[in-house]
C-alpha cells in the first residue's frame, strides 16, 4: 500500500456536450453517453483543480483537464443508443421526448438520427455540430439498442415508444429495424418475441455479434442466438439463474477477448442485476458466463463479492475486466439506488473459477444512475457522471442524499503503475491506418531491453450508457516477428473477418510483457 496523490476536476456538461482527454475526443450527454470518436487536443473549459486528501492504495485517481466544447444538436438524445458508422461516423439513434421546460428549440428526439463526423489524425472537423439532416427511425424509441453488423449495417432493437411505465405493454416496442450502412432505416420494425417475453425488462438488451456474424441476444433472465438475414432464432440459450439483468435492474454484459487460439469463440460474461425498480431491491452478486458460439452452450456462475446493479464492466487494455461504478441496493431510476459500490473489481478471465476476482479501492464519490466509464487511449480509464436526481441537485439533503456529480476521474489499471508506466512500448508507427479484413500489416516500435512477449490488441470501446457498451469488443491479434532482447522491433499482424472485427473505426494497443502502449486508431474497411 502506498500514499497517492488524487486531484479531481470538476466539470459541468450539459446535454450535447464533448469531453475530451489524452488525444481521445469522449462525447456525452446528461445521461453520460461516451464513446472515442477521433483523435484530438486536450480540452476542458474553465475547470479548476483541487487536490484531495490523500489516499491509502496503489490506485490513483487523477484529474483529466481539458476542454468542455458544446455540440448542438436539434432533438433530445437523452437515453438514447449508438454505434459507430463503417465510415468513422458516430451514429446516435433515438431519445427522448422534446423540451419545451428546459430549451424550446430541443425538439421530440424519439425517432431522432444523429450524426458527428471527426477525422483520424486530423483535428479540421472539431467542434463540428451534430448533423441532423431528418432521417428518421422506422419507429419511436427510447432506451433502444444498437449493433453494427459485419457488413456495415445497423441492427437496431427495443425501447420504449414514449418513455412510460414499461409494465404496460403498449408502451413496449419489441421490434428491430435495419439501418443501412450510412445510418438510415430500411423502414421496417420486425417483432422480436423475446422483447415480448421479456416484458417490462424489455428495454437496452444486451447484445454481441459472434463469429459466424449471428447476434447473441440477452434481455431480462433470457438469451438467444439470432440469424438478421433469416430474421429467424438460430437456437435458444438457457435462462440465467438469478435476478434480472437488464433494465431498470441492469447489471452488465461483458463479450471477453476474442483470439485465434480457440477459434474466436464468444466468452460472454453477465454480471450483477437486481429484482424489482425500487429503492429496496436487493442486488444481484452473481455472474454468468457462457461459450455462446457452443452448440450446447450452458451458464457457468461465479460471485462478485457483493451484488451491484448499474456496475460498468468494460475490458482493459491488458484483456482483463474492470467492474466499477453502481449501487447495492437499489434499481436504476431517480432517487431509486444507496449503498455506492465504490471499489473497483478486475475480473482475470483466464484465471481459474474462485479465482478471478480481484477487489481494489475505490473513490468516495458515488457513481450511481447515468455513471460511465470508457478505456482511453493512454491505457487508463476516464470515470464520469453520476444523475441520480431528475434535475441537477448539488447538495445533498435528507430527500436526495445522492445529487448531480460534474467530477470526472481518471483510473489508473495496475499495468500503469510504478515503472511499469516508464516501460511502455514508444514511438509505434503503423504502415497503414487502414485495415481490411484478412489483411496483413506491419508496425514498428521501441521496446526496453529484457522484453519477452507481446501482444497486438484491436479495441473497440463502443457507444456507452446506463451500463451498457454497445459494439465492445477487443481481438488479440494473431502476429509474428518478435525478437526478445531487441529494442527496435518490427512486427507483422493479420487481421480477422469482420465477423470478428466489423468496420468502422478501433484502436490498436502494443501489448509489451503486459503494459500497453499509447492506442493509434484504425479504421477497418
């Protein structure tokens, strides 16, 4: 255990507003919906850093400082799902209701498409606004899904058609629709029965492409494998044992590292929940895992040390699983969540079964309803938000002992600290910046001497909010050429089908003896 030093900035984002932080552009909205979009300048408009107490564990907290640059946009995005565009294009897709109360020229988002284009290498198209050009979706929907899909395509799937009680049926869309690969519906809502089923855990489902390009589909206690182009149900998956899973009781759903060694099968990993929308609910400590891709594919459960629901899983640089953010008790919802989960959980998925679960400590800010977390470039992870109060409420009292938190932290992952920050592969150069499927490709960089192995990752982080990582993936991508000793290296590495790595834009990170490099981003065509 060692003293460390734990500064947090403290930042007021507004809905439409873009975070940026160590070369990665991070867009959000009240709600905290982040994603890297692009590389770009660090920016943070008039933040003010304050230097906490110190802190017993090997774990920092730093500031992120930058700017805060607001992006209009025309339609209310609040609760809203995304995806990246095979062309870089960040895609936002449905929302929420207009705001007359708040901003009269914020009009119905429901339906809302949304676009933000930002340039790989090149910094001429920040700031740029949203573009809303009036392309609708085929149906309302509020807390819906998205997928891109191998080909470039959009599965889109769920929500709400108005954001009502969800124990109504008729507020339910248990529909998808296809959008085309530049964002737009194909204009059509095809029934799912299992978001029927599913009622009223119907909405953000959980959703992963596997290896032969089918969908894995996972909502309330239910999963299945489903074929779009047949728009038929491939199999059905057993029933989770425990609570529900998704929302208002989300917990989280972690697709694990996809490589080569076993074929690129599909490790999903299920974690947390809870058993009813209210303040009482107990959670869930349970997790689920299971080989999806398996034809007779069967739930493994394993334990958290304690139940958490709105818990952030996202992988890490290193392939391991980081679970922070969220609540003990409580569901997702306004003033429906106590007891914080403050320490954060790695999850090794290559350690053995009771072994896998590593706990750490945590922050004493509380990271409850619209908390996110996202893997930057530099390896660390940004940690964000915290809304748990209709309105923006900034101190506590009897009635919201919880209120609005603008704080943004920045974590540290064990394979950072100490020298092992000062041993980072340097000066990586790509000879391409484009990736085709099936492609081999070279890269370069300096290694310190006494290096035995490493690994080349391709990253997704995807569209995050309300717990959930939409499009999250990672490979390890299958390489050769390494020298131990040598400080130059040069490595050559072939890329997987797009059913492993769909288009769009990722990051590749050099894995030296476990310590990432700055990420570069790629985009796959």
């Amino acid at each position: 255990m060692v003293n460390v030093e734990r500064s947090i900035m403290e930042l007021s984002v507004g809905i439409g507003h873009k975070v940026s932080h160590a070369d990665a552009a991070v867009c959000t909205d009240f709600a905290g919906q982040p994603m890297i979009t692009a590389e770009s300048a660090v920016r943070v408009v008039g933040a003010s850093k304050r230097q906490s107490p110190r802190l017993q564990g090997p774990f920092p907290l730093v500031g992120a400082l930058g700017q805060v640059v607001p992006l209009a946009y025309k339609t209310n995005a609040f609760c809203s799902g995304g995806a990246f565009l095979a062309d870089g294009r960040l895609l936002n897709i449905g929302g929420n209701g207009p705001l007359e109360f708040i901003d009269p020229t914020v009009t119905d988002g429901f339906n809302a498409l949304r676009y933000l284009r930002r340039g790989f290498g090149t910094a001429s198209f920040d700031g740029q606004d949203w573009v809303e050009p009036g392309n609708k979706l085929a149906s309302k929907r509020w807390y819906a899904s998205a997928q891109t899909l191998p080909d470039g395509r959009v599965f889109v799937a769920s929500g709400s058609l108005n954001g009502l009680d969800p124990g109504v049926a008729a507020n339910n869309n248990p529909t998808y629709e296809i959008l085309s690969s530049e964002g737009i519906t194909k204009g059509r809502n095809i029934r799912m029965d299992i978001l029927v089923k599913a009622q009223p855990y119907y909405m953000y489902p959980f959703i992963h492409t596997l290896r032969d390009g089918t969908l894995f589909i996972f909502v309330s206690k239910f999963a299945q494998i489903f074929n779009v182009d047949q728009d038929a149900v491939v199999r059905q998956l057993p029933d989770l044992p425990g609570e529900y899973r998704t929302y208002p009781n989300t917990g989280t759903s972690v697709l694990l590292p996809l490589s080569s060694s076993d074929g690129y099968k599909s490790h999903i990993l299920i974690c947390g929940g809870g058993a009813y929308q209210d303040i009482t609910s107990p959670t869930d400590a349970s997790c689920g895992r299971i080989v999806a891709d398996d034809p007779g594919a069967k739930w493994t459960l394993e334990s958290m040390p304690q139940g958490r629901v709105m818990v952030e899983g996202l992988l890490l640089a290193d392939g391991k699983i980081l679970l922070v953010n969220g609540a003990n008790r409580g569901a997702q919802g306004f003033d429906l969540a106590n007891s914080p989960t403050a320490s954060p959980l790695i999850y090794d998925p290559n350690a053995a079964q009771g072994q896998r679960f590593t706990e750490y400590p945590g922050s004493p800010i509380a990271r409850l309803y619209h908390s996110v977390a996202l893997l930057l470039l530099d390896g660390t992870v940004l940690i964000a938000g915290s809304n748990p109060v209709e309105q923006p409420i900034l101190q506590p009292d009897h009635q919201h002992p919880f209120v609005t938190d603008f704080r943004v932290e920045r974590w540290v992952p064990p394979y950072l600290l100490g020298e092992n920050a000062n041993r980072r592969p340097r000066n990586v150069r790509l000879a391409a910046k484009t990736l085709t499927a099936g492609g081999a490709y070279t890269l370069e960089f300096d290694a310190l001497g006494g290096s035995r192995g490493v690994k080349i990752v391709l990253y997704h982080g995807g569209f995050v909010t309300h717990s959930l990582h939409m499009g999250h993936r990672m490979v390890f991508l299958d390489n050769s050429g390494f020298r131990g000793g040598i400080v130059h290296q040069k490595i050559t590495f072939r890329m997987p089908s797009r059913n492993t790595a769909q288009p769009g834009p990722w990051v590749v990170y050099v894995l030296l003896d476990g310590i990432p490099s700055i990420g570069q981003f790629v985009r796959i065509q």
